[in-house]
C-alpha cells in the first residue's frame, strides 16, 4: 500500500528547510525587483545552519524513499523562495540530471561537480524537441564536435559552467540523430549573448547561448554512442528519460510556490474571522471558506500526483505517464490557486508589501518549461489510448 505519512525522522528534515525558507523569503522581493543581480551562492545567515541532511538517509522502513523525500524537499525549499536559496547547489542542475542518466561514468566523475544548465529550446523550436535544428558535425581529422545553432530560456545559463546542450547529428534522421553534448563555459565558439528579463522567476537566470563553429572533444557526447539508428528514436527516448523526474521536480516547485500561498491566505482568513469549519456541510460554510477549500483540495490532489510519480521511481518502476501527469495537474493547479488566493485577498493579494502576487507570477512557469501542459497531455493521450505521435499530429 502506498503510504505518504513522514516518519518523524522525515519531518525533521523537512521542519529544517521550512525554518531556511523563512530567512529566503526576506532577500525574496529584493531579487525579484533586482533582475540584473543573481542571488549570492550563500545567504549570510547560512553560517548559523548545519547543510540539509541526506534525503537518501533512512533510519528505518518507516522513512520515506528518497525519490519521495526529494519531492517533498522540493515542496518545503520552494515553500520559501523559488530562486533564493540559504546555499545554491553546485549541481543542481537540469543538465547535471541528464549527465546523471545518460553519461558514461568517466563523464559524470569528469563534471558532476560542475552546475550544468540543459540547451534544448530553439528560437524555432519550442514545446517539441524532436525540431531541433542545431548542428553538430564530426570533424575526424581533429576528433572534434563542431556545434553551431542558439539556444534560447536556458535555465541557470548565467550560474551554470558547463551546459548539456543538443544538437543534431543527422537532421534526415529526426528525433534518432539528435544527441546530448557537454560543453563548458569558455569554449571558443560558445556565447552567452544575453540574460532574460522575466514576468516570474526573476531571481533564477535564464540566458540565451549562441554556438558558433564551437569545437568539443570527441568524447564529450553524452554517453559516447555515436550510432544513428535509422528506425525509433534512438538516443532520444534515452535523454528524454531525463525529465522522469524533473517534471515531478517542476510541479513539486509549483505546489511548494502555491502552499506559501495558501498558508498566507489561512492565516488572513482567520484574522478576518472568517470560519474554515471543515466539518460543516454544504451550504453551513460561508462563500470565501467555500472557494478557500476547493483550492486547497486541488492543491492536495496535485500533490499526490508527484508523490505517486516520485514512489514509483523509488520502486523503480516505470513512471513516465505519472511525471506528465503530475506536471500536466499541478501546472494547471497551481496557476488556479494563486489567482484564487489574490482573489479572495483582494487588494493584500497584489499589494507589493506582500509576496502573493510575486507568488502568482512565479507559478506561470510551471505550464511552461520542460514540455507545456499541452505536451503533456498528449503524452498522456498517447499512454492512455495507445496512440502513435502522427495519430496525434
């Protein structure tokens, strides 16, 4: 049976990172009304913390898998700030993920160090990465990659020394000649052209990459597999394995985001006197606790869906319509709640005294990167019903 109740143990852990979100929450509007500054890589009240214990430490059978703890450490951290962080990991990552999956052992002891962004979207390719267009040619004179092509929205790209970026090998080949490379930050050829500026999310980087004759060593496609296969995917379902567990990491990042939201809303409700009888019947509640609930239900509904996806990767177990779903629900969700919680707050919910509508803001990402809602469920559609990917085109 699966059981999500944290051991105390478990809640330990996570009553610490709530604590640290409290303190990110105070450096939070000053990011988010600074864009041009990149949060420091460690508040000056880390000193006064030990580092967040092992999530894949268990004391017990009782404790949780770290799959799930990773969610729920997601949640809890996000409860405070998305981008301000006590300490910013050294690799964390969207390409450290893929470097963890799909690269060799001698490349993940060579740059799991490092903090590798992931290159996938492409002025003219978007939501469906199988459209890539940039180029990566094999020069065996030299055993050298030359990449040329722009990456747009790379998150971390500014943060991040090294970036997993994509390319094709062989475009006749579609989604099979599309490969991963690593490639570090002073590079000839590779340019960071420019930061974005943002509605949400202000304080995490998001940068354009510019390749131009870029020249990689040979072994530094990721996984080392050369071969084109002329039928399936390819590599490409192996990388695309990658986002098994990012997208639960992206939606728990929505539901930490929206729960702070929900928590200021309560505590304002109850100020007002407002009574949140659970146990009352429908039409024995006032209108506000009425919607107030519903938005807490949907957040509860969502948040079962990543813990469910992160249990399965626990009992390694396949996963990949759980993670759309997850991804799909809380991108939605998430979006819903915080405009209800500004809503019911009237004008404390986009007052900027407050970090509600910040809040709101934040959470439009989560619709967005690592494959929109509207991709996600097609990917539903086509585990559910067997559909191929033309009868769905």
């Amino acid at each position: 049976m699966i059981d999500f109740e944290l051991s105390e143990y478990d809640q330990s852990k996570l009553d610490a990172i709530k604590e640290e979100g409290l303190i990110c929450r105070k450096y939070a509007r000053y990011y988010d009304e600074h864009e041009e500054e990149i949060p420091p890589d460690q508040l000056p009240e880390a000193k006064d913390y030990e580092r967040a214990p092992s999530l894949a430490k268990r004391q017990s059978e009782a404790d949780s898998g770290p799959a799930v703890m990773a969610m729920l450490y997601t949640i809890y951290r996000c409860w405070g700030d998305y981008a301000v962080k006590l300490r910013q990991p050294k690799m964390g990552g969207l390409g450290n993920a893929a470097l963890m999956a799909a690269g060799t052992d001698e490349q993940k002891r060579r740059w799991a160090s490092n903090f590798l962004s992931m290159a996938i979207t492409e002025p003219g390719c978007g939501s469906d990465p199988s459209r890539v267009t940039a180029s990566a040619v094999l020069d065996e004179a030299t055993d050298e990659w030359i990449l040329n092509g722009e990456k747009i929205f790379v998150t971390g790209g500014v943060r991040a020394s090294g970036v997993v970026m994509w390319a094709t090998v062989d475009k006749s080949a579609g989604r099979a000649g599309i490969k991963s490379f690593l490639v570090m930050k002073g590079t000839p050829g590779f340019e960071v052209a420019h930061k974005e500026k943002k509605l949400g999310i202000r304080g995490e980087d998001t940068a354009t990459y510019v390749f131009t004759d870029c020249r990689i060593p040979r072994d530094q496609l990721l996984g080392g597999n050369e071969d084109v296969q002329t039928k399936g995917s390819g590599g490409f379902r192996g990388v695309m394995k990658t986002f098994n567990m990012t997208r639960p990491a992206v939606a728990a990042f929505g539901i930490g985001i929206s729960e702070a939201a929900l928590d200021f809303t309560r505590a304002e409700l109850e100020k007002a006197g407002v009574d949140l009888d659970y146990g009352a019947g429908i039409g024995r509640r006032s209108a506000v606790a009425d919607r107030f609930m519903k938005l807490e239900a949907l957040h509860a509904a969502s948040k079962l869906t990543v813990l469910r996806a992160a249990w399965l990767a626990d009992q390694r177990e396949p996963n990949n319509m759980e993670s759309s779903v997850c991804k799909a629900h809380a991108g939605t969700a998430v979006r819903q709640i915080t405009q209800g919680c500004i809503d019911i707050l009237g004008p404390l919910g986009v007052s900027r005294e407050n970090l509600v509508e910040k809040w709101m803001r934040d959470c439009r990402i989560i619709d967005i990167y690592e494959g929109t809602g509207q991709i996600q469920r097609l990917i539903i559609a086509r585990g559910l019903f067997d559909y191929t990917r033309d009868e769905l085109n």
